[in-house]
C-alpha cells in the first residue's frame, strides 16, 4: 500500500517517488482505468493544470500543426489544453487574456505569431505575473529577457535562395507574407542577404508586397510574370502563396518547372502533394509547439523544480531547407524555350491564317514569313541554344559566395544532342521550304476545323506535344486518334476539312498507313511526317514532310 500522497506526486509527475513505486501506482491506475478530475484537481492542490494556446493565424495548417504539438506535450504532463483564438490587434487583448487566465485558471500561456511579437502585450502579462512562452522568428536570441522559442526563419530563407542561385537563376521575384507578422521580414533578409553574397543586383520591381494568403500569392505573381524581363523563380513566403503562384503559372501556360521554379515556406501538405512537389522549408512547427508548452510547464513549477531559468527561457529552433527542384539555367530551361519557341512559330505559320497575308506564290508565301520574323524567330532559337551551350560548357553550376569566376564543365553527349534541336528544326525547315509553302498555301485557303493525328511508339511523343503546342498556341482542338479504330474495328472517321498528321520514322505500319487512307476518304488533309519519302505512307498522303532523321 501507498499513501494517497504519493499517488498524486506519480500523478503529478514528481521525482521524489522511488522508480518501482512509481510503476506500482501507475499498473494500479491503469487496471483501474482512472481519470483525473481537472476541476477537482485544480480546487484541491490550488495548482492549475491546464495551458492555453493563444493564436491569430489565417493558416489552418500551421494551427493545427501547433495545436497537435502543444496537446501532445500536454498529455505527457498531464495538462490539459485550452485554445484561444483572438484578434491580435484588438485594443482589449490584454484584459481578453487576463480574463482567460483567470476564469479558466490556466497554468500559462504559449503565444502564437503575431501575438507574441506585440512588445507592449508581452511586457504587460510579465508585469501581471501570467507564465508565458512566446513563439517568434529570429535570426539570434532576441535577448529581452523573455521566455521564447525562436525559428531562424532567415537562414532557411537564406538557403533557399541560395538553392536557386546555385540552380543558375538570376532574377528571382519574392513576395512577402504579413507585415504583421516578423517572419515575413525575416525570410525577404535572408532572400536579400542571399542575392548579396552571391553578387546578384536587388530589383525593387521583383519584391512584391502580399499577405500570408494563396490570393495574394496569385496577384503577386500575375504582376512578376507580367514584367518584360520577368523573373525566372519566385520564392513564396509560404506554402499558401506559393500554390497561388503556381496557379498562376499555370493559368498562363508557363511548363512548371521548366519555365518558373517556385519556392515556398513551411512544407505544408500542400508543397508535397501538388505538381510538380515545391521546394520548401520545414519549420518543424509541432516540434516548436512542444517545446513552448515544456518550456512554459517548467516556469510554471520553477520554485518547485528548483530549476534555473537559463535552462528554458530561449530556445532557437531552425527551419529545414527541403529542395524538389531540378538545375535550371538563369532563363528558366533555354533548351526546353528555344524548343517551344522553334515549334510554335511552325505551328503559328502552318494553322494560323492572320499570320501572313495573302500570297499568290510559294515564293511569296516565304517572303512574308521572312518579313513576318518567322525565319528570324528559329535563327534567334538556335543562337540561343549555341549561346548557352557555350555558357554551360565554362560555366559553374555551384557558385560560392562573392565568386561568378566560371569553371570547365564539359557537357555531356545527351547535352549536346538536345542542345541541336532548335538548329536541326531551322535546318528541316529550310530544306523543306517548299513543301511548307505549300502546305500554308493550302490551310490558309481552308482553315482546319480541328487537328488529329496519329502515331505509334515513340513517334506519339511529338505527337503529344504537336496537340500542346497547336491547343495552347493557335486555339485549335487537337485529338490523337487510335490507330486501331480503322484498322481493326474499320471505322470510318468524320474527319472532314480536319488537318490529320501522320507522324513515323518508317512510314510502312499497316494500321497507321490504314487510318490515313481512312482519314483521306472522309476528306481530310492528310499530312505525313515521315523519314522514308518513299513509304506506303508518304504515298498515301496528300502532303509529306520528310524528317530528314538520316
């Protein structure tokens, strides 16, 4: 037997109980499956054993990630928990905490952003006597005497735009979270002090002001990427703004992450689960929770505990750079650019009928590409992949601080061979001058309605991107059609006036070469892509347009 004493000091958590006492009383209030009476407790010892969280935060993951860490905590201390939201501007906040306390008579306070960064509030519930533990952002012990936690929002902030300097981008937007809230200040000095050290120029039309909100993260983004020389990454204050700026990437048919990176703050589910999957930070925000509620639980008992206040009263905390990006270059992926660029101005030449005016002859038809910019358009692609092969090739892909010196790094032979896309585009073009002249001769007179095609194998990817490219470009509904429906269940297609495109290597599969012909007889424009001029495609086509793959 023990004393009813003793069993509340094992309750209590107290170190005077001999370890196998303790388990004695502990087996005994689990087979009896006891549960203390908070309220009796609290009238009976004149001790309160319940925390309050106090928090105004718009970001539901970071409460309840907060919320999750303080209850944990509590549980292991035997405490309750009491959650408390508010408004932290209100000019009655104080006395609204003052009555929390009292009323629901709570051991302390864990103060949540940007409540805990209110000097005036902090020194007026220390002056009271209320046992508090705040929450905040900052680069070093803030040193004011008050129990905190600290994140070191600004390192991590530093690391990240690091992260992206190193990747090769030298424009890189940032918008910012609450100006209520420090962390927002301290993530745009860790972004800022990055840009420094890496000798990068700060651009004020690149920093855009926002709240801690996916809407702000959209408006800010649509203003950067609406800039002429718009940036290359943006860094997100948060997880929340930076889905905003991912939708907004997306909503102006930006490929993510070839043509923006975007980072944000506080790996939220949202960083893991969207797509592409953000680079991000992760605050460790239950982690920071719990070691509030600990540090306030030991402040509370200090006279018992006979503990030092050093031991709890700063603890800092830093925020883990977490990346999911791919190495860019400084213009967002010029290969993939020049790529897209080089297609779309085929696609715009062949489909749309504004682009040029009215020509009798092929020969004019290539004077008005020539005086519309088409030909110059793929000559600037391929300079612009020889420029960046050659930047790449003395180029150091991981600068250091205060060091743009570039360092031989010879590209690799897949490198080189997607470097020549743009170029191998111009020189198919060129050699097939004629038969493209044709071909816009022949749209121009019947616009296509819509655009199929048709491929097998590898062939299909061009298709593929062939649709992107003609949808997001020109407008045009383009579908990719199963070479099966007319070979195998001999299927008529209503393809009449459509543009269908037969793309293979060989020009010799029979259900391939059987759709075409299909497609033909129900009048539409067939157009084979083929390497073999001489294929039962070719043949079956109205217009070929040879690959020249070798």
């Amino acid at each position: 037997k023990v004393s009813v004493k003793t069993v509340s000091r094992v309750i209590n958590r107290e170190t005077s109980v001999l370890a196998g006492t303790q388990q004695r009383v502990l087996r005994a209030i689990n087979d009896l499956n006891y549960q203390p009476n908070m309220a009796a407790r609290n009238l009976r010892s004149a001790r309160a054993y319940a925390m309050g969280l106090v928090y105004d935060n718009p970001n539901p993951y970071y409460i309840i990630s907060a919320q999750n860490g303080v209850l944990s905590a509590c549980r292991e201390a035997g405490f309750g928990l009491q959650i408390h939201p508010c408004d932290s501007s209100s000019a009655t906040l104080l006395e609204e905490l003052l009555d929390l306390v009292r009323h629901s008579h709570l051991a302390g306070l864990v103060l949540a952003p940007p409540m805990s960064e209110r000097a005036e509030l902090i020194s007026a519930l220390a002056a009271h006597g209320i046992p508090f533990v705040r929450i905040i952002s900052a680069a070093a012990d803030p040193q004011d005497g008050y129990p905190c936690v600290y994140v070191d929002d600004r390192d991590a902030a530093y690391d990240i735009t690091k992260h992206l300097i190193q990747l090769g981008h030298q424009r890189i937007g940032f918008i910012w979270g609450g100006t209520s809230h420090r962390s927002s200040s301290e993530r745009y000095l860790g972004y800022e002090s990055a840009l420094k050290d890496y000798g990068l120029p700060l651009d004020r039309k690149l920093v855009i002001p926002g709240d801690y909100s996916f809407d702000d993260g959209f408006r800010g983004a649509r203003k950067l990427l609406a800039l002429r020389d718009r940036p290359t990454a943006i860094f997100g204050s948060n997880d929340e703004i930076a889905a905003g700026v991912l939708a907004a990437a997306k909503s102006s048919g930006m490929e993510v992450p070839f043509e923006l990176s975007i980072t944000g703050f506080e790996d939220s589910p949202f960083s893991r689960q969207s797509w592409p999957a953000l680079t991000t930070a992760n605050q460790a925000t239950e982690d920071i929770a719990r070691q509030a509620h600990c540090c306030c639980w030991r402040i509370c008992r200090l006279p018992m505990l006979q503990l030092k206040e050093s031991r709890c009263r700063r603890i800092r905390v830093s925020a883990r750079f977490l990346s999911c990006a791919v190495p860019r270059h400084p213009h967002g992926s010029p290969l993939r650019r020049a790529e897209l660029r080089a297609s779309r101005c085929v696609a715009r030449q062949w489909l749309r009928p504004s682009c040029l005016p009215h020509c009798e002859s092929p020969a004019e038809s290539r004077a008005a590409w020539r005086a519309d910019g088409f030909c110059a358009n793929v000559a600037a692609c391929g300079d612009q992949v020889r420029l960046v092969l050659r930047t790449r090739q003395g180029s150091n892909m991981n600068p250091q601080p205060g060091n743009t010196t570039p360092a031989s790094l010879p590209p690799t032979r897949m490198f080189t061979e997607a470097a020549e896309a743009a170029d191998a585009i111009a020189h198919m073009l060129s050699r097939n001058a004629a038969v493209i002249d044709r071909l816009a001769v022949r749209l121009r007179a019947a616009p296509p309605p819509f655009v199929v095609t048709c491929a097998r194998g590898s062939s299909d990817h061009a298709a593929t991107f062939a649709k992107y490219v003609i949808e997001t470009q020109l407008g045009v509904v383009t579908a990719s059609a199963s070479p099966s429906v007319a070979s195998l269940y001999a299927t008529t297609p209503r393809l009449a006036g459509a543009l269908y495109l037969a793309i293979s290597q060989s020009g010799r599969s029979p259900d391939l070469l059987r759709s075409a012909r299909a497609a033909r007889d129900a009048g539409a424009c067939v157009v084979a892509m083929v390497n073999a001029e001489d294929s039962p495609l070719a043949a079956a086509a109205e217009i070929v347009i040879p690959l020249h793959a070798g």
